[in-house]
C-alpha cells in the first residue's frame, strides 16, 4: 500500500510486464502466427488506455493458449483493465478471491452483468447490485416494472421469444424494449428476428449483445458475418474470455 505522502507512480508500460521486457515467446509455433501479431496489438492499444485490450491480453497470457503462461502478469492486467474501464473485473475478482466483492462491485457499475450477479452474490444487501445489473443485461436482477413489457424487462424477453414465429412483428417490439436504452438483455432475440429483414440492423443487436457479455452473440458474428482478420481474431478472444470457467 503506497504512503499517502509518497509520489503517484504511473503504471509502466505493458511491454515491461513480461518476462525480458518483452512479451513471452509463442510455444511451438512460427514467429509469423496471427495470434502473436494480435497479442502486440493489445499490448499497444493496453498502453494507449484501451482497457479491453488489457483485459485480452491479461486472458492470453492466464490461459497460455498462444504464449507461456504468466499468471502474474495477467493479474496485473486484470486489475489495470478493472481499473481503467471495467472489462477485467470479473477475472480480477477471481484470482484475488478477498478483493473479489470490491472488484466485482467495481465491474457493475461500469456496466458489466456478470459482475453485478457476482456482487449480488457475494452481498445480497447491495442494493444496487440488482438495478444495475438488470441495466447491464443481468435480467435475473431485473425486478422493476418496465413500460412496455407488462412486467420486468425479463417479461419482454420472455414474450419476444413466444411471438417470434406466430407474431413477428409484435416480437420485435417486445425484443426491441430489451435492446435499447443501454439495455442489452434482448439484443440477442432482437437480432435473430432482425436477421430476415434487415441482416445489418442484425449485425449492429448481434455486437452489442456481444459487447454487453453475450459469447454466443460473439460466435455468432464470426460464423455469420465475414469478420475482417483483425475482427475475427478480436472476436475469437472475447467469445473465448466471456465463456464460463
């Protein structure tokens, strides 16, 4: 813990967190690997303040999939990630089993799900554990009535997916309740309903139900949308870090 009376020390870069001042080496495969390209790309957007990119990276280098496996660099990652945008908190309150409440509160209420349910779980008095999560996408914490829905957000949801082949189109009204307003609990069913009609409205509910904690939205984009290279290696990692471990 730093003395209140010592100066701030900014974080050093990321290239200085790996093992040689260098990111680790790929095992057994060719220097010219897409995955070690994407690695240093994370590693310079990480550096340039993008807190995602720190948080993949923290996740490559945990998992060890492409390099050595570095724990502590990836904790190190995970809590600058949780820190500068909220992305790492989830993996962060994992691996610091006692900080886990105060990051998993910290990864709410920068809009992530998962952690709002990790808080509730770990608090069941935090109060807005629930209201946040519901906004994020949690719809188990959704208890409020929602206009429009005739119930939680949850109901919305609920209908979209009982209308979908009988009533389309009141589906997508349902659906779409869900799927705005910083809400993305329905983006998913949204978009599936979308995909007949207007395949790029589709594509636009697919990345946000991706973006709100959605791996499977993630592989849907891949498998359905001709991701650029750069895109599909971005994707590929999200929909890997955001499967349960």
């Amino acid at each position: 813990r730093r003395d209140e009376g010592s100066p701030r020390v900014d974080p050093p870069p990321i290239s200085s967190l790996t093992v040689g001042g260098r990111l680790p080496e790929l095992r057994r495969l060719d220097p010219m690997d897409p995955r070690l390209e994407t690695a240093r790309r994370w590693a310079g957007e990480c550096d340039g303040g993008n807190a995602r990119s720190c948080w993949l990276l923290g996740r490559a280098w945990e998992q060890g999939e492409a390099m050595d496996a570095d724990e502590g660099s990836a904790r190190r990652l995970y809590r600058r990630a949780c820190r500068e945008g909220g992305q790492g908190c989830a993996d962060a309150a994992r691996l610091h089993p006692d900080q886990a409440k105060a990051y998993a509160e910290q990864g709410c209420r920068a809009g992530f799900g998962r952690d709002c349910a990790r808080w509730a779980e770990l608090d069941p008095e935090a109060a807005d554990a629930k209201r946040l999560g519901c906004a994020a996408g949690w719809l188990e914490g959704c208890e409020e009535e929602v206009e429009g829905c005739g119930g939680p957000l949850g109901r919305c949801v609920e209908q979209a997916r009982a209308l979908a082949e009988s009533r389309p189109e009141e589906a997508r009204r349902f659906a779409r309740v869900a799927c705005s307003d910083a809400r993305t609990a329905g983006c998913a069913v949204y978009a599936e309903l979308l995909e007949s009609q207007d395949r790029e409205a589709a594509k636009v509910a697919w990345r946000w139900a991706c973006e709100g904690g959605d791996a499977a939205a993630c592989e849907v984009l891949l498998e359905r949308f001709d991701p650029t290279p750069g895109e599909r290696a971005r994707l590929e990692a999200l929909a890997s870090a955001l499967r349960p471990r």
